[in-house]
C-alpha cells in the first residue's frame, strides 16, 4: 500500500505505511538538500495527485498549504435544495499527521514602516505564528517520501498583552481567536475570488510562513553560504523552484522581493534582475483571476493593511508598480488606470514560465483575450516574453484513480501486460493488441457490470434509490458551474422523457442519468440547477410511463471518496463545457481511464483525449473554441433557437411553466430567463448537436461488443494523462531537474 489516504479512517495497513513514511524522513532530507521544489497549494486535498507523482518519480519536493480547521463543506439535500453543513474532519483526529512545533514561524500583520540608518523596518505589528504539520507522501514502491507541510494559525501567548495587564485574562484569552481563525476555514467557492480580509490574511499567511521555511532550509543547506552575517543567494534560483498553483499564491512575489531586499538585504535589482532569478513558475485558469484592491481610493476599499513590500512605499502596488518599471514597455497598473492589481499580472512579470493546464488553455489565453480590453494588456506580456508561456497538461495519479478504486480493472489489465504499467502508464498502449480479443473484452465488460452492481447496491443502501444496473449510467459529476453546463444535460433528460412519453412502446436504451456536485454557498444560480436537477427527478423517476427506462439521481455531497465509487461504474462521462472555458479538467480522465466513453465538446484536455483515442472513439459535439468566438462576434440569440427547435421550445416552456415544480410554477423563472436572455454560455446553440449526439451514444450501446472494443480503445490511451507525465515535464521544462528512477538503499533506522 503506499499512497495517502485522507483523512483519518486509518485500517492497519495505511497505519504501516505511515510508519514507513517516518522512518524515512532524515532519508529525504537528504535528497531534498539538492533541490527544493515548492508547491504552494491552497486547497487542501487536492494536490494529493501531484505530490503522488513527484514522490514516485523520485523528486524531492514539498507540497505547501493551510491545515484549514474546516476543508470544503459537506452537501446534504434537503426538499432538493442544497445545504451546507461544516466538515469538522479533526473532530476524530488525524493519525496521519505530526505537528512540528520547532519549525514554528512567525508571521506578521498591520503595522507600519519605520526608516532608519539601516533601512527599512516594519513595526508594531501584530503576530501570528504559523504552526507546521507535516503528512508524509510516500511515492509507489520506491523508497522515496515527501513532505505535504500545512499551515495552523496559532496566537502567541503573549497575544494582547495589553489586555492581560488591566485584568482582562478572560478577554485576552478569548482573543486569540482573532489570529487563530486565519486557519479555520477553507473559501468554498470554485472558479470564483472572494475579496474578503479573511481570504487575504490567508494567502499572505501561507505565502509568508512558506517563503520563510524555504528560506530557512537553503540557508542550513551547503549552497547557503557559511558566512553567518550574510547568506549568498546565488545558488538560490538555480536550487529552489516555487510552483503557484493558479493565482492562488501570488503574493510570493511581492513578499520574495520584499524578504529579500528588506531583510535579507540584496539589493533590488540584485533580487529582481534577470528572468531567470525568479524561481516561480505558476498554471492559471481563464475563470480564476483574482485581483487584490490596488489603487482604489482607500475609503471605497475593503479594509485590508497590508505589510509594505518595499523602499518607503507602504501599499503592494507601488512595489509592483516599481517591478514593472524595468520593463518599460508594459505598464500594467498605473495609479489613475488600473483601480485593481490583476494577481495573474503579477505572476506573469515575476515568474520565469507561466503555463496553461491543457494545450488549448494557452491558446485560449491568446485567442480570446484578444479583443478585450483587459487582454490587450496580457497580450503585451506574451509578445514582450513569448518564451514564459508553455503548456501542461494536467494529469491523475493512476495510483488512485485506477489501481486503488477499480481493482477489478487494474487486475485484468495486469494479467495481460503486467503491472509495470502502474508507473509507466504510457503501458497501457499494450493493450490495443486485445481489442479484437473476445476474452478481453468478456472481462472488461463484465468487470464493468461488477462495478456497477457494487454501485447500485451502494446508493441502494445509502440513499434508499433503487436503479437499474443494466441500463447506460451516464454521468455528470463536478462542481455545479453554469459554464459547466448541467442545464444541457437537464435539457437532454427532459427532451428524453418527452420522447417516452409521447412514444411510449417504442424501444429506447434505458439510462440512468446521475448529477452530482457542490455549488458555492453564495451561488444563487448553481443552486437552483440543483433544485432543478431534483425536481425533473421528481418528476421522471414517478411517471410509471417512464417505469425503469429513465431515472435521473441526483448524487449527494460528491467529494472524492464518492468519485472513487462512482467513476469505476460509469458507462457514459458527460464532459460538456462551451468550448474555451474549462481549463483542463481532471474528471474527464479519470473516466477514461476507468472505461467509460466520453461525450464531450472540444474544451479543456478533452481535445487532447480525442486526439489519443481518435475522434472515432469518442462523441464529440458542439462549438469549437472558433465558433464560440464566432458567434460571439456575430451576437448569440437563445430565442432563435427556441423558436425553430420544437423540443427545445417544449422543454424550455415545461420548466417555465412549472410542469417540473407544481405547487411553485414560478420556482424556475431565474433559469429559464437567464437560458434566454443572458445566457453567457450558450446552451441553446449546442442543444441540437447534444440531442443528436446522444441518440449516437444510445445506438452503440446496444451493441455491447462494438462499445466495448472502444471502452479498451479509450483505456488503452489514456496514458498521456498520467499525472506522472505531467510532472516529469513540469521537472524538465520547468523547474530544470531530472527525475530520477536510480534506486537509492534506505537507510538505517537510527532507533534500531
Ligand atoms: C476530479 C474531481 C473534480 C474535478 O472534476 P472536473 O470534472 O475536472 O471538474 C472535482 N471534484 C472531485 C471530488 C474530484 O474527484
Ligand atoms: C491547483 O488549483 C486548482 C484550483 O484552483 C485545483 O483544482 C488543483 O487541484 C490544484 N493543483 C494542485 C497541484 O494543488
Ligand atoms: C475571528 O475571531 C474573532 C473572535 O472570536 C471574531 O470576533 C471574528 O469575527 C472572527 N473573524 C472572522 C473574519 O471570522
Ligand atoms: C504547448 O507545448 C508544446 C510543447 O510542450 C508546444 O510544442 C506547443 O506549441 C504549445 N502550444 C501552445 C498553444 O502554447
Ligand atoms: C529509488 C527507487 O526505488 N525507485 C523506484 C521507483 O519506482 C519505480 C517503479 O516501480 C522503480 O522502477 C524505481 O526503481
């Protein structure tokens, strides 16, 4: 067993492996003291895939975070209505983590510039200390562990002082709570920046404890000078590489110049000359920019003081601002322009490679930012440093979304290729020699249909739904975002249903059509189509017309321990973003590789999953990123549609006239106005293509052969998406280090 499972819920066999975990921690110290690769990740669990994959590729490497006290809410459906309660995953304890008070940290808020002889100083400010906690990430079978090092907020105990001395203990004590909340909650919105103090403190939090521990660990490396005044920082670009996952750390760049020039004195130009002193590379997303209140005028900002950077200014911007300035050419944020500093911005000018997360997102960047306004200043950057921007494609751990959730899968593909495919995922390549195999694809469809008995018996015993097992499970399971387009598939359920209803003794294939995903708690829109999603259910799964031929099951609180179960038991992955707006995308791999086709328009890595198990292997649909860009030029009309597509305009008026919601017929009207009148992702232009797509997919499935032969098909090229592929690329194009497969002997326990 050697990956991480979190949290808790530990079974003997994870306990060893933590064990095993902390035997070799002096061991990956020592590897780590030749490079430090950085990853500063917000979200809590989710880059349990890359940290995964540099562990096993032997890359010594740490992941970086926030212990948030509370991570992502838990989703209860409630009359079909989400709600939201708290994921308290510590009340239990956490066996898989050791706290590390030694490498305490304290980090500073408010306060204010000082100048004196020897520079600048920033005083009176309030302390927080960032406590360590350190989860091992043992990589596959080789004797390498990582570290995932998270962030607790602590107050120090002398936290308001001034309190303790006029008598007020209690007060005093109960205030801690002011610096200890930095840490108690994870932001749950997905896709969407939130502007709040509290999310700003956290950022600079885990940006500023991070930067210092780094610090602190080339410093006691040999490429830290031996001088004890003055450490030589020469070494340190080529030794350390800071990945920022999305923009979500950014402020390392302001805070690197300002360690770096405030306390560690370089100078300036020193810190920030060439490209190739910034260590920092970031990925970003199109619908993830966040901007930090720059030049507003301080009455109308949020109240955020923020440390100074640098050289008597005391707001983030003038440091930027003075950044920039080296590269005359591009001004970004001025004081009277730019009332906002875009933080995507700032990790363009201060890293040495900014990537996109599938091949088209970089084009994408290009392409449609070009009329804007707002991109005419990212054009800039690209044609002032072209050579920054490259691509890579994400990837899953096969680790976990193969060998650990579809054993039955895994096996069969070991006895005929062997299980080096497990680290080698390329491998599975091997297989297209078994598509005209009848017992292989006996086995692949009947593990299939293991899977997704096991899964009905699960939701059968969970949630009291009784499904068909033998009908086409189709599957949307994601964060529920109007770009990701549940309305679509809605549209498709109910022109389904129709379709029934108004032939009710012809054949068609049965499906079951199952919806899962959170909405943010603050998104009106994402949790109405929730409540539609249950509705229509309500609705459909009770017409005894329709009897088992359609159930539409909304899946409650997805997480990944629900996409572990529900994934290996998909026939059908639904992947229907408009063109140009999902990044990458993660889940659209993790289906193919568990042998479900994919119905999908041109977006994120689904192009690129097309283009491996060729076009005539997968459903594609829709607007291509140009005929989105197109249409967009020419003016998109949602009444168009719905005036010449009669099972469009049916639908659409079923859901505005309360057929799905009669005791509220008015329950839908925010939906069906915002389809018709502001709908920023066109629905209605890819709904004929969806329709008649989906009609391709119900034809296939009857001929379970013919469907099975491109199931291996889809497996057998799935390997590109092997997170083990994504990160030896980050190693080699980007952070300038091999990875390495030489097998090094574990040391001795210093104990035994
Ligand atoms: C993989 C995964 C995602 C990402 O899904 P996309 O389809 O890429 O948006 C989201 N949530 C969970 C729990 C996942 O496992
Ligand atoms: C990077 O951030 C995105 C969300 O912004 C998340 O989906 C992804 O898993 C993160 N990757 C890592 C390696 O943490
Ligand atoms: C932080 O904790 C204090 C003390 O309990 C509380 O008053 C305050 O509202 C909290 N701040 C935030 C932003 O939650
Ligand atoms: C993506 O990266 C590859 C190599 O890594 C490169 O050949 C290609 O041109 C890049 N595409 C874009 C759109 O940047
Ligand atoms: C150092 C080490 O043990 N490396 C191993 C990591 O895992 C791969 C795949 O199993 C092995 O080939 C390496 O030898």
């Amino acid at each position: 067993m050697s990956h991480m499972h979190f949290p808790s819920k530990g079974s003997m066999c994870l306990l060893w492996c933590m064990v095993v975990g902390y035997k070799y921690y002096h061991y990956y110290y020592y590897i780590a003291s030749n490079f430090f690769l950085i990853m500063a990740v917000l979200p809590l669990l989710l880059p349990a895939c890359f940290l995964d994959s540099m562990a096993t590729l032997g890359l010594a490497a740490y992941g970086y975070g926030i212990r948030y006290e509370f991570g992502i809410f838990n989703q209860k459906i409630c009359g079909g209505w989400q709600l939201e309660e708290a994921d308290d995953w510590l009340r239990y304890g956490n066996p898989w983590e050791k706290a590390r008070p030694e490498y305490m940290i304290p980090v500073h808020f408010y306060g204010r510039i000082q100048h004196d002889h020897d520079g600048v100083k920033w005083v009176d400010t309030q302390v927080v200390l960032a406590l360590p906690y350190d989860t091992p990430v043992p990589g596959y079978r080789n004797n390498t562990v990582n570290t995932m090092r998270l962030w607790s907020a602590r107050a120090p105990n002398e936290f308001n002082l001034k309190d303790f001395n006029v008598g007020g203990y209690i007060q005093a004590v109960l205030d801690r709570n002011l610096a200890e909340n930095i840490s108690r909650v994870l932001y749950p919105n997905d896709n969407f920046f939130e502007g709040k103090e509290l999310r700003l403190k956290q950022e600079y939090f885990v940006v500023a404890a991070t930067l210092q521990d780094i610090i602190r660990r080339f410093k006691s490396s040999k490429f830290g000078s031996r001088d004890p005044v003055r450490t030589s920082f020469d070494a340190f670009p080529d030794k350390v590489a800071i990945q920022l996952n999305d923009t979500h750390p950014s402020l390392t760049i302001p805070e690197l110049m300002r360690v770096l020039v405030d306390i560690e004195k370089l100078d300036w130009d020193k810190a920030a000359s060439s490209g190739s002193t910034w260590p920092t590379s970031a990925s970003w997303a199109p619908t993830r920019s966040t901007a930090w209140p720059g030049s507003t005028p301080r009455s109308s900002r949020p109240p955020c003081k923020y440390p100074a950077p640098r050289r008597r200014v005391n707001s983030p911007e003038i440091c930027l601002l003075g950044f920039l300035g080296q590269q005359k050419e591009i001004h970004f944020a001025t004081e009277d322009t730019c009332p906002w500093i875009n933080m995507a911005h700032v990790d363009i000018v201060g890293s040495h490679v900014v990537n996109g997360v599938a091949r088209i997102h970089s084009k994408i960047y290009y392409y449609k930012w070009r009329h804007s306004l707002l991109l005419l200043l990212f054009k800039d950057f690209y044609e002032f440093e072209p050579h920054k921007f490259q691509n890579k494609t994400n990837g899953i751990t096969p680790r976990r979304w193969l060998v650990l959730c579809n054993p039955g899968l895994a096996e069969i593909i070991a006895e005929r290729i062997g299980e080096d495919y497990i680290s080698d995922l390329d491998q599975l390549k091997k297989l297209l020699a078994f598509v005209e195999d009848e017992g292989f694809i006996r086995d692949i469809a009947k593990v299939k249909q293991e899977n997704k008995l096991k899964f009905s018996a699960y939701l059968e015993k969970e949630y009291k739904v009784k499904i068909n097992p033998n009908s086409l499970f189709d599957i949307q399971v994601k964060r529920i975002h109007e770009y990701k387009r549940q309305l679509l598939n809605c549209l498709h359920i109910i022109t389904f249903y129709n379709r029934i209803k108004k032939e009710p003794n012809k054949h068609f294939v049965p499906r079951t059509i199952m919806i899962g995903g959170k909405a943010a708690p603050g998104y009106h829109m994402a949790k109405m189509i929730i409540k539609l999603i249950t509705s229509i259910g309500d609705i459909v799964n009770n017409d005894p017309v329709i009897g088992d031929r359609l159930k539409v099951i909304f899946l409650e609180n997805y997480r990944v321990s629900l996409a572990e179960k529900v994934v290996p038991a998909a026939d059908l992955s639904e992947q229907i973003s408009t063109a140009g707006t999902e990044a990458s995308g993660t889940g659209n791999m993790k289906f193919m590789l568990n042998g479900a086709l994919t119905i999908g328009t041109m977006d994120g890595a689904n192009v690129e999953m097309a283009e491996e198990a060729g076009e005539e292997n997968f459903f594609i649909f829709g607007m291509r990123v140009e005929d989105v860009d197109e249409l967009d030029r020419k003016g998109y009309c949602a009444k168009d549609y719905y005036d010449h597509i009669p099972e469009l305009k049916q639908a659409i008026d079923q859901m505005s006239s309360g057929f799905f919601s009669p005791k509220q017929p008015d329950l839908f009207k925010d939906i069906v106005n915002m389809l018709m009148y502001h709908d920023r992702f066109k629905v209605f232009a890819d709904y004929e293509a969806y329709i008649k797509c989906q009609e391709k997919v119900s034809a296939l499935y009857k001929n379970t052969k013919e469907w099975t032969k491109k199931v291996i098909k889809n497996i057998a090229t799935s390997g590109k998406f092997s997170s083990d592929r994504t990160i030896a690329q980050y190693a080699r194009e980007i952070w300038g280090v091999e990875p390495t497969r030489q097998k090094i002997p574990a040391p001795d326990d210093p104990r035994e």
